[in-house]
C-alpha cells in the first residue's frame, strides 16, 4: 500500500484510549447482543436522549403518502399493487389500514391520505426532486424545484456503459453463458420473490438481465439503503475535487456554536463508517426501544429540515468506538455536501447530474428530498438497475471513468475495509463510504465482496475477484424469497465465469 492510499485508510486500528476511555478496560464483545451492549455501556456518554417530536401514526401515514407518491408517479406502478408491497420501512404494512380515504391526483402528481381523526399526509411529485411529503398541516415546499436534465447524447445509439447499446454477439473468454442464463432465471426467483430488475455485469460488460413487466431498463427503482453508497459517492467526488480531507474535522456549523462541542471531534471518515457517535434511536440498535417511534425514520418523515435535525443530536459516544446503523450518519454526510456545493456556488441539485450521473451515463436518476430541498441521501434515490450497475463498476475500477478518476486514490480501499468500531463490536460487516463489507471466505465459499444494501431486499454486490457486479432490486414484500433467489445464484454465477484477479 502505498503512503496516499495509507492517509486514506488510516485509523484501521482505533486509538487504546480516548476521551478518556481507556480501550484496554472496555469490555470485549463476542458479537452477541448482550456484549454489545456492555461495550456501549462502558463508552455511553452523560447526554440525555429526546425522542422525535408528533405522533407516530401521522409520521407513519407520511411516509405512505410518498412511498405511493413515488411508487406511481417515479417507477410507474399500480397504486394499490404499491399499497400492498411496496415501501414497507417508512411506512410499515401494519399501519396501513389506518387511512380511511386514497387519493391519488395524477394530474398535479400528487397523493392525500385521509385519517379516522381528520389528519391529511401529502406527497407530490417536484420536477427532478421526485416526490416530496409536506409538513403536517401544510400542502406546499421551502424552495424553489429544479429541473434537471443530463448532458449526455442520445441513450439508444450510444454504446454501454455510456449509453443503451450492448454487443450480445461475443461472449467474453471463459465464461459458460448457458450457465449464466440459468443463473439470471435463479436469481430473479419465483413469483413471490417480486423482483423488478436483475442485471449481471462481468469485466463492465453487461452478462445478463432479467426485468418483470412493469418495468424496463430506464425505470427508476426504490433502492433505499443503496443510496447511502451514492452519498458516500458524492462526498468522495467532493474530497477528490479538494473540497474536504476525508480524516478532517467534520465542519457541520451547528457543532461550531459552542467551542467545547465534544462532536467537533467527529471525522468525516468516521461518520461514514457509522461510527459517529450520534445519539438517535434506530432499529437495528442492539438495545433499540420499541416504545419511541426511530428518530432513524423521522429523519424520512418529520416534516422538518432533516440536516438541522440531524446535526443538532447529542452524542452517545466518542467517534470511531461504537459502530450504529443510524441515518444521521449519512443525513450529516448530505449535509456537508449541500455546504460545499453551495459554499463554491454551485447548484445544489444539479450537482449529482453533473458531477457523477454525467460521468457514468446516468439518464434518469433522481435523489428525493426533504421540504427544505435537502437530499435525502440516507435512502431516497431512484436509480434504473442499469444504473446502479454503473455505479457498482466504477468502484470496481477504483474509481476511474474513461480515464477520468472521480474518487480518490484509496478511496475504493476505504469503502471496501471493515469499520474498526464494528471490528471491536465484534460486528465486521460494515466499511467506509457507506457500504457493507464481507471480507471474509464463509462456509458458503463465496469470495469477499462488498455492497450497496437498501431495505426490501435491494443490492448491488461488488465481487472483486471475479470483476463481477450484481444488481438485484424488488418490491418490499418479496425481501426474504428474493434474498433466497439471490444467495442460490451467487455460486453458480462464479462457477460461470473465470476468476479475473
């Protein structure tokens, strides 16, 4: 490794003591809940938790209005199809019922949900913005919509990756195509399975894909999680273009107020580890309290400017130590790319198009955003799976495009590495950048991969040694049958094609 790459995987080891914790004396954990617990609670910092402001059930039914919102008006699905599976985090499936009137007006693009109490929860559809949930009470937005278009030439005569036009004729050397058929029709999975779109890239070339009927390779798909990998994208273009260190201070205004602010002790590159520190309560907290609706998913549904909600939460404990699964971190992540896009005077929502999507030749991408314009980066792009494979490949490539690098040199090795603080919770799953990482040979035998993952069953797996990306992305019902699909067809897609490094 060299020593650039070496500055930008530095901290792998976490540091024996800080803010006066002494690592030595924390107490190990094996993985299990229970061990978990006990590290944090040797770590946990004298802050005081304050639960999300409203009532649940209206947060709830807000998130439903966007889900459909989105649903009809981005992907083009049949809303009572989407009402039934689709979108099932913001808006679990139990909670439904609770709407006494749909309506759907496709003429301003927009979705109102009536409740037995008289509350109405509005989406509508904002230009390039997809579909927005307003505040309760309220039935407009705090900035003014953007349209976007990209500065590509025409997809159809264009040649893949830049465009629509694959060359189906040559298969590549070693690969055993029948087998990779077999493979495709295994991994789109039975009726149950509900996938949408499954596209197989091998060496950056598209190998196979499979598509159910409501869609096509340009629709737009939810991909939830998936979107903190593109976040995690965006801020790597930002640090190459020298507009942040990934080891620097994380400079979120709100932590400046005060001068012993101990959260201007978080670095960027923690925060993207998810090891931030950040207090909120999220669902896949080990100690996770079911009695308070998650801050994790007010932060799709609270009505309120998302990044001030975000940088204004306590810390629990010191950076780099405990690793959460929680949505301020790449809340905070958008937020200081909306600082520095701006701060250069640059349009805000045009930058993706312009900075990424124009780069890979991404047409029809769109990140969603709160009623204040901020991206929602923690889960709310719509992305053809097409397109996440474009992605997927660039990290493949370290971070090079037509000769072009837009990530840093050691960036790709950041986002692939195990996060220290999920190391020492005896968790290594998750990376930098954003990503999930399985690092290592398991009983399935599968190669380390690493990969964009949303809730509903969404992925994009990077499989580095055989240069394979694999994109899969479904409605929210078919997770568990859908997952199945995909882990049976991993094997027999390695079997298919040589191994490459």
């Amino acid at each position: 490794m060299n020593r650039k790459k070496s500055l930008l995987v530095c901290a792998l080891c976490t540091l024996s003591t800080v803010s006066g914790f002494s690592f030595a004396q924390a107490p190990a954990s094996d993985g299990t809940t229970a061990s978990i617990n006990a590290r944090a609670d040797y770590f946990r910092l004298d802050n005081d938790y304050v639960p999300p402001p409203g009532e649940a059930l209206h947060h709830y039914t807000a998130g439903f209005a966007k889900i459909l919102c989105s649903a009809v008006f981005v992907t083009g699905l049949d809303p009572v199809d989407a009402a039934a599976n689709v979108g099932g985090f913001i808006s679990p499936f139990d909670q439904r019922h609770h709407v006494v009137n749909t309506f759907v007006d496709r003429v301003r693009e927009e979705v109102s949900l009536v409740l037995a109490d008289g509350v109405v929860r509005t989406a509508r559809r904002y230009d390039n913005q997809g579909c927005v949930s307003h505040s309760l009470g309220d039935n407009s937005i705090e900035f003014t919509p953007t349209t976007v278009e990209a500065n590509l030439p025409a997809a159809h005569s264009t040649d893949w990756p830049m465009g629509d036009v694959i060359e189906n004729d040559a298969v590549p050397p070693g690969v055993d195509i029948e087998m990779v058929q077999r493979a495709l029709d295994t991994g789109f999975g039975s009726e149950e399975a509900r996938t949408l779109g499954l596209v197989v890239t091998y060496r950056g070339k598209v190998l196979g894909e499979r598509y159910s009927d409501e869609v096509n390779i340009h629709t737009p798909l939810e991909s939830w999680s998936m979107t903190k990998s593109l976040t995690g994208t965006l801020m790597g273009i930002l640090i190459q273009q020298g507009e942040y260190e990934l080891w620097q201070n994380a400079p979120i205004p709100e932590w400046q107020e005060d001068p012993n602010d101990p959260r201007q002790a978080i670095r960027i590159g923690d925060i993207m580890r998810m090891s931030s520190g950040i207090m909120i309560n999220a669902p896949s907290d080990p100690d996770f309290d079911t009695n308070t609706y998650p801050d994790h998913v007010y932060l799709y549904t609270g009505g309120v400017n998302q990044y001030h909600y975000a940088a204004t939460r306590p810390q629990e404990y010191p950076p780099n130590t405990i690793g959460r699964y929680r949505n301020t971190d790449p809340v905070l992540t958008s937020y200081l790319i909306r600082l520095a896009v701006e701060g250069r005077g640059e349009d805000y929502h045009s930058f993706p198009q312009r900075n990424l999507f124009d780069k890979l030749g991404i047409r029809n991408a769109l990140i969603e955003t709160d009623t204040y314009g901020n991206f929602l980066g923690q889960g709310l792009a719509f992305m053809s799976a097409r397109d996440w494979a474009r992605l997927g490949n660039l990290y493949l490539q370290d971070g090079v495009w037509n000769g072009e690098r837009l990530l840093p040199e050691g960036y790709v090795e950041y986002a692939s590495t195990t996060a220290p603080a999920w190391i020492t919770d005896g968790r290594p799953t998750y990376g930098g950048a954003f990503f999930w990482v399985d690092n290592e040979v398991g009983d399935d035998g599968l190669p380390p991969s690493f990969s964009m993952r949303g809730a509903g069953g969404q992925s994009t797996t990077i499989i580095p040694s055989h240069d394979l990306v694999i994109v899969r992305i479904g409605k929210y019902t078919g997770a568990s049958t859908g997952a199945r699909a995909l882990q049976t067809m991993l094997p027999m897609l390695l079997d298919a094609v040589p191994e490459t490094r």
